[in-house]
C-alpha cells in the first residue's frame, strides 16, 4: 500500500497518543482504528493492523508497570492462563457464530462499570477489601474476558479494571497495570490469528507501534507517579466515550 511520508507521520503520532491513553485506561483503539480506516485500510487489514500496533503499545506499558513494582508477573500467572485460554475459545467461537447479541449488550454492561465508579468516588483510591477469592476472580473473570476480547473486544480494559476494582478491592495504579498485563496475553491471541489470515499491514503497524512504544511509556509513567487523581478521570472518560461509541454503531 503506497502512503505518502506524511500519512506515516500521522500514523506515528496517532500511535503515540492512542498509546499513552491506553497505559492509562484503555480506549487505544478509539484513536487508532479509525484513523487506520481513514488513510484507505480495508476493515479487516485495519483491524489487525490495530492489534499488531496496539500490542507493542500494551507490552511497553506492561514492562514499565513491572519494573516500577505496580503488577507482578508471577502473581499474575494464574490470570494470564486462564485469560489466554478463553481468548483461544473466544477467537475460535466468533469464526462460528454471529456476535450480533453481544453488541448490543456491552453498551449497557460498560454503563454499568461507569456508573458505579463514578459514584463510588473512594474506589481504587487505597487498597479495600476484596469480596472474592483470587483464584476464583481470574479463572471466571481470566476466562470471561479472555474469551468476550478474542470474541469482540470493545471496552476489554474498562471491564478487567472495573472487576479489579469493585470486586478485588485494589488501588487503581495497580489494577490499571494487572489490566495490562491481561490485555497483552488476549491481544497476542488475537493478533496471532489475524497474522494467519494475512489481516496485518506491517510496514502501518509498525511505524505506529514505534509511537505506542513511546506514548504507552510516557503514560504508564504518570500513571504510576501520579495514581488515583489522575487516573480514574481519564478512565471515566475513555469508558464514557466506549459507551457512545457502540452506541452509535449499533443504534444510530
């Protein structure tokens, strides 16, 4: 596909925002799959060009996360299995059956997850009380969303965060970083499918990713200096602008 050297400049910058966007709250691919739409990508290239883009971005802000002591790998092990394998089951699934019911749902789901930390303004600010065990948290919720992001995907980060949260109890900065952790393996499972079926432009992807490098590091940074204050508003927005988003798409 031949772009012109300032659509790749636009491409780069719109990896970086959607990057530093998505180390915080996620939402990255509000930003960047419809620029990638717009410079000519037909929508299932475009769709795995986002996934190969958007995992460089995930796995920078995963490592960053890591390194600052936010998210443990190994303590999260047991989530990443579970997420990997209901992302398998997801991207098996949605090649057999029509997603249809699905979009329609999520809308109201997310509704739900923005509702409720909105209201509940102390959520995530310390370390609270968790109301279900953690292995049982990852294996439905490991399984659950693992399965809806290699099915669907939108609003993935929003609902790991959201259950982190409410149901674990935990403080926002680490919930963000376990998010990621668990957006990396489902992403990996997805992409790989869509390398298989010859769905990725690399030479747009790549020069994107080299922008989410960037961005996802910048905002996983402030995430982790900065914590609760800043966090949850951007979370919010990304959320409510998820939830606009699939409305459009699927009522308007």
């Amino acid at each position: 596909m031949d772009l012109s050297l300032a659509t790749y400049g636009l491409l780069f910058f719109t990896g970086l925002t959607a990057g530093f966007v998505d180390s915080i709250a996620g939402g990255g691919g509000l930003i960047a799959l419809p620029v990638l739409l717009s410079v000519g990508l037909p929508p299932q290239l475009a769709l795995g060009t986002n996934k190969l883009q958007g995992s460089f971005g995930t796995l920078s802000a995963t490592i960053n996360f890591i390194r600052k002591g936010k998210a443990s790998l190994k303590g999260n092990l047991l989530g990443i299995a579970y997420t990997l394998s209901g992302a398998a089951a997801g991207a098996w699934a949605i090649q057999q059956i029509q997603a249809g019911f699905i979009h329609h749902l999520i809308p109201f789901m997310l509704l739900f997850v923005f509702v409720y930390t909105l209201m509940a303004k102390d959520l995530g600010m310390v370390q609270g009380r968790a109301k279900m065990k953690r292995h049982l948290f990852f294996m439905i919720f490991g399984l659950g969303l693992g399965f809806y992001d290699g099915f669907f995907g939108p609003g993935t980060g929003a609902f790991w965060t959201g259950a982190l949260l409410i149901l674990l109890g935990m403080e926002i900065t680490s919930a963000t970083a376990t998010t990621r952790i668990m957006n990396f393996t489902s992403n990996v499972v997805a992409l790989t499918l869509f390398i298989i079926g010859g769905n990725v432009l690399y030479s747009v992807g790549l020069v994107m990713a080299s922008g989410q490098i960037i961005g996802a590091r910048i905002g996983s940074g402030m995430a982790i200096k900065r914590g609760y204050t800043f966090i949850r508003p951007i979370f919010l927005t990304m959320v409510f602008l998820t939830i606009i988003r699939l409305i459009y798409v699927n009522y308007i």
